[in-house]
C-alpha cells in the first residue's frame, strides 16, 4: 500500500515538480471553488423540432435578454434590446438584413460592438479567465480577451479600446467579430446542457438537432424510449428499424430517413405502391397534418402500412424468441379471423377497421414474405452502415445513459417502475430479477452490448433488449401496460386505445415513495434534492402544474413536439439551475426562425421560480467542486511530501 502511495506522489510530482507549482495550483484551484457555480439547463422531449431547439439554445431560455437587461436597464430602448438579442441570437442573419437598410454600416458596427463587448463582460463575469480562454473562438480569442478584460496597466484603457474596434472594422472583420462575440456569450450563458431524452420522432429534425449536439461544449443526454429505438435500428434490430420507419411515416417525416441519413426507401416504397395500389390505406393517415392529398401523400400511406404490418410480423417474431419477455398478449396477428374480418381481444370479438392483408399467411401471420425479407436484409444494411446514423449514436452512447445523478437532482426520461403499493418493482431481464436503480444498470449494460459485446448472443439480446426498452410495460423508458399500436390503427373502440400508466405517475405527489427513489440512487431527501423527469406531458391548459411533491419532483415535459402542443397548451419548458436556484421556464410556441430574424420575434416565456437558495450557490457545492477539493487535498498532501523530504523537486 506504501509503494503504491510513492508511485501515486511520484506520478503527481510530473504534473506538479516543485513547491512553487503545487501551491499555485492549490490557491488556483480554492479560488475557483469561491466561484458561483455555473448554470445548467434541462431540455426533455424536443421531439426533433430543431428550429425552437436551437432557438432555445441560441437564447438561454431568456439568459440573453437577462444579461442585456442587467447592463443597460433603463438606459436603452425596449426595440434597440430586442435588435440586440437577435443579433447575438442570429448574427449573420441579422446583419444580412441591417445591410439591406442601414445606409451607415460603419456606425452601426462600432455601436454594436460596444454593446456586446459589455454583455459578453457580463456573461463572461463569473467564470476563470482560464475557462472564458478556453471557450473563445480561435480567430479572435487575443483580441476578444483584451475588450472583455480589465486591464488596470493601461493608463489610457477608453483610447486602447478604441483603437481595437476602430481597427476591427477598417480592416474589414467588423462581421466576423460580430458573430464570434455574439456565439461567445450564447455558450457563456450556459454552462452545462442536460437533454433529458427523446431527441427523436415526431419532429422532422432530430438529426439537425443532434449535429448541434455533437458541436456543443458540455453536454450530457438521458435516452428515452425514443432515442433508444433508434439506437436499436442502428444496431440492425428488425423490429426497431420497422418502429423507426413507421413513427417517420405516421408523422410525414421520412425525409429524415433518406435526406437526413441516406437511406434509401425505394424498395419499400416501390412494394408498398404495388402490394397497395388499389387500397386507400385509410386507417393510416398522417398525425399531426392537415397538408392536403397528394401522390407523394399517397405513398406515404402506402409505405406506412407496408411498413407497419412488417412490424407486427417481426414483433411476433421477437415475441416467440424472447420469450422471457412474457409479451405474447402483444403477438395479435394469429387473433385475427381473416375471413370474418375481426379479432378476439380478451374474449371480445372486435370489427377491423381495415381487412386488406395481402401479405399476410393465416396459417403462418408472422412470417415475412421474400419480398418482404429482401427488403428488410437491405434495411438492416443501410441502417448498421449509415456512417451519420452511427456517428449521432456512438454519440448518444458516449455522453447519454438511462439516468444520471448530477448536484443532487436525480435525472431519468420515464419512471422508475413501483407496484401500485409504491414499492419498487422486481423485474426480470434474462432470468434475473433487479430493481429501482439495479434494473436501469442492467438494461444500460445490454445496450452497451447490443453494440460492443463479442459473444454473439450476448449482442443480439442486447438488441433486443433496446426493442424491449422501447415498449415494454417494466421498461423505466415506457412505463404503460401496452403500447396499442395495433389497436389505434385498425380498432374504433376507444376501450382498446387505453394504456395504462404504471403507478408511478400516480405516487408523484406521495413524499415517502419519492423520497426511497432518491434514497434507491443515492441522494438525501433531506438536502435540497430534486427528480427531473420527462415523458409525459404536463397539460398545463388543464390546470396541471409540472412542480410536484412540494418540488421535489419536476416533470418538464410542456410539449416542445408541435403534436404535442394542443394537449399541452404550451410549447416546452426549460428548467434551469443557476447559483441564485431553480427556475421553470414555459415556452410560448416558436413561429420560425426566419420570423425570429425579421421581426425580432423570440420566444416568449414565463419564468417561475422553484426554489431560491438564501446564499449563492458556488462551485465548491457542486460534483465539480467536491472534485476540486479531492485534487487539493492531494495536492497539499504533495506539498507536505516535498517538505518533509518523502519527494524531491524535479527543478
């Protein structure tokens, strides 16, 4: 144990060999610990609407606007501060625009500088010189940190600045600059992004979203059922890849698939046009729509159905050989009586909506046709080598997991899964049972392997596993007795539609069975403690309030999807953390971002405080700083090494 110590001091002395540099990194690091923490932000289930993602983004969810108000308060006009947002929010855009009026380009450059300089100090404020370096942009970072720095050498500072600026615009950079500043103070203003699941479906731009993603300074992703599905279709699992192009197709999106990913669809489509040439495919129109029918529409119907009735086959499929899963009641295809036209649910008989299978054997309803196979075999191919789609998921995989525990809030998408006494469930995965935060590990372990494990099988029930994840009533990600799919499509019986929610979702408001979930993942329900939960939207319009259990649970699901957004009366929320407390932003819906630029629009937002802590919260209260302080204790323990002669200075 000695000798492990010495080589562990040893190691310790390379970074820091003499006295002088262990103790200026200890006062470096204590100061730092005297900072106050950095602001995060919660996003759950932007559902691939891109634009108001980003929008979100670009604006901090009002971050921007605060720190422009903190510095010119009643000194500027209401219009001259929302000109301002929106060119720190969309600089090129907006100057393009300014350009097409502004008959004095020089003026208004120098006093938009200025302006930005001070709302950049201001954003820069409580952070390390080092870190606010660090997070500058390359072309200009000298020039950037001289305006932003106080330089108390300087005997002439308003003359020095002058120079700079006016030399930024006669050298004809005034533009650059502009939008360098501008993208500066957007990735200031937030420290630390959390996504809090489902990045995927129902929008047309997840994969937008996710580029944005991969570029972003600090971030880390929840997977909910929606991401994991897509996951599962990049690892080649039939019935993810089947769930993924029937979500596209239900929601008009399969631009996604083939413009966004490359994918080619056409011999899909060119089955489904054959196979249902003559079928209205009614039961299969678009959600969320009220585009009128065209030939392109009619396709997408066709598609929709072919892809759909290859689900519930390769669904049976899974179904039959997995059979731990114990989800044969969702094996329906076998229930139908083809000739009848009906199906027999729980010992009801039930009318079909739609009796044209052409595809399907009564005899053998789970077997695909060759044609059928080929197309899915060709589907698996273009799925596991999409370079972009395995790209956006190692992505996921690297930075994202099933929860997170993260400054003492608890992160997951769905629910913890609780028997209707709010006891966790014991769930079985492979013959096994696990619980509460158990049963997370162990679901996120065989996703892992669905991608990376060597022993075959081991990688094909990892697959499965995430087509598990997607749907499954134990699954924490779905967390309903049934996903009704089929019913939706081809039942009127509304009885049928019903999914019923775990008892989760009905115990938020009880404090003991939210206070053993904190305890379950580590936390102390004593302290100031929080669950961030997505999921389901909170119908606001209803009277629903997403603060629950005295706020100790926050349910920030508003409706961020567009589909969403008559349910919930609004269009998202943000929750954010900053050292003064938590605060919950609703967000009005987005008009575009094309009417953000031209008419100065944001997004307007109501911001209600959580909780409001009585002293500042610093960064030696946070993950960091606890980190922070562990490295100074060995560092001072490094120091004491070399005093008493145990390490020599490596001068």
């Amino acid at each position: 144990m000695e000798n492990m110590e010495n080589r562990y001091l040893d190691r310790l002395s390379d970074l820091y060999p003499t006295i002088a540099a262990a103790s200026t990194e200890i006062i470096n690091l204590q100061a730092i610990l005297n900072l106050p923490k950095g602001t995060e932000h919660f996003l759950t289930d932007v559902h691939g609407e891109d634009e108001a993602f980003s929008h979100v983004l670009r604006n901090g969810s009002g971050a921007v606007r605060s720190k422009i108000e903190d510095v010119f308060g009643n000194t500027m006009s209401v219009k001259d501060k929302k000109a301002l947002a929106t060119l720190i929010y969309y600089p090129k855009a907006k100057m393009e625009q300014v350009k097409r009026t502004e008959s004095n380009m020089d003026d208004w450059y120098r006093v938009n500088l200025y302006r930005l300089i001070e709302v950049s100090k201001r954003a820069a404020s409580k952070y390390t010189r080092s870190k606010v370096r660090k997070s500058l942009p390359k072309d200009f970072s000298y020039v950037i940190e001289e305006l932003i720095t106080e330089k108390a050498e300087v005997s002439d500072k308003e003359s020095y600045y002058n120079e700079i600026i006016s030399t930024i615009i006669r050298i004809g950079r005034a533009e650059e600059f502009i939008a360098a500043i501008s993208e500066l103070i957007q990735r200031l203003v937030v420290d630390h992004l959390h996504i809090v699941g489902d990045i995927y479906d129902r929008g047309p731009g997840p994969h937008l979203i996710m580029d944005k993603l991969l570029k972003y300074h600090s971030v880390d992703i929840q997977w909910g059922n929606h991401d994991v599905v897509w996951m599962g279709a990049a690892a080649g699992q039939l019935g993810c890849i089947a769930n993924v192009i029937r979500i596209c197709a239900r929601y008009g999106n399969l631009d996604i698939i083939e413009d966004g990913y490359g994918i080619n669809l056409l011999p899909l489509a060119t089955f489904a046009m054959r196979m249902y040439k003559d079928d209205p495919c009614t039961c299969f129109k678009l959600k969320g729509t009220d585009r009128p029918e065209s030939d392109e529409m009619q396709m997408n119907l066709r598609i929709h159905k072919a892809i759909s009735i290859i689900q519930f086959k390769v669904e049976g499929q899974i179904i039959e050989r997995q059979k731990g899963f114990h989800l044969e009641n969702r094996a329906l295809l076998h229930k139908i009586d083809y000739q009848k036209g009906t199906i027999n649910l729980e010992g009801k008989e039930y009318k079909l909506l739609d009796t044209n299978f052409p595809t399907i054997d009564p005899k053998n309803p789970y077997k695909l046709t060759s044609e059928e196979e080929e197309i899915m075999d060709r589907l698996v191919h273009a799925f596991v080598g999409c370079e972009k789609l395995q790209e956006h998921m190692r992505f996921l995989l690297a930075k994202g997991g099933l929860y997170k525990v993260y400054n003492n809030n608890l992160l997951y998408h769905g629910c913890v899964p609780l028997d209707a006494k709010g006891n966790l469930k014991e769930v079985e995965i492979f013959g096994k049972k696990y619980r509460g935060k158990a049963l997370y590990d162990v679901l996120e372990s065989y996703v892992r392997k669905g991608f990376f494990a060597l022993d075959p099988k081991e990688r094909e029930d990892g697959k499965d596993t995430m087509w598990y994840i997607w749907l499954h009533p134990d699954s924490p990600l779905f967390g309903k007795n049934k996903m009704a799919t089929f019913e939706r499509y081809f039942l009127a019986e509304k009885e049928t539609h019903i999914e019923k929610k775990n008892p989760y979702y009905a115990l938020l408001e009880n404090e003991t069975v939210v206070d053993n979930i904190m305890i379950e993942f580590g936390l102390d329900p004593k302290e100031d403690t929080h669950i961030v939960n997505g999921h389901v939207p909170v119908k606001r319009k209803d009277g629903e309030s997403p603060i629950k259990c005295n706020g100790k649970v926050m349910v920030i699901d508003g409706g961020f999807s567009r589909a969403y957004q008559k349910e919930t009366g609004i269009a998202g929320y943000t929750l954010v953390y900053n050292s003064y407390g938590l605060l919950l932003v609703a967000h009005e819906p987005f008009e575009s971002t094309e009417a953000a630029i031209k008419k100065e629009n944001d997004i307007h937002s109501e911001t209600v405080v959580v909780t409001r802590v009585n002293e500042r919260r610093l960064v030696g209260d946070t993950d960091a700083g606890r980190k922070l302080k562990e490295q100074i204790k060995d560092l001072e323990w490094l120091l004491a090494s070399y005093r008493n002669g145990q390490i020599i200075e490596k001068l």
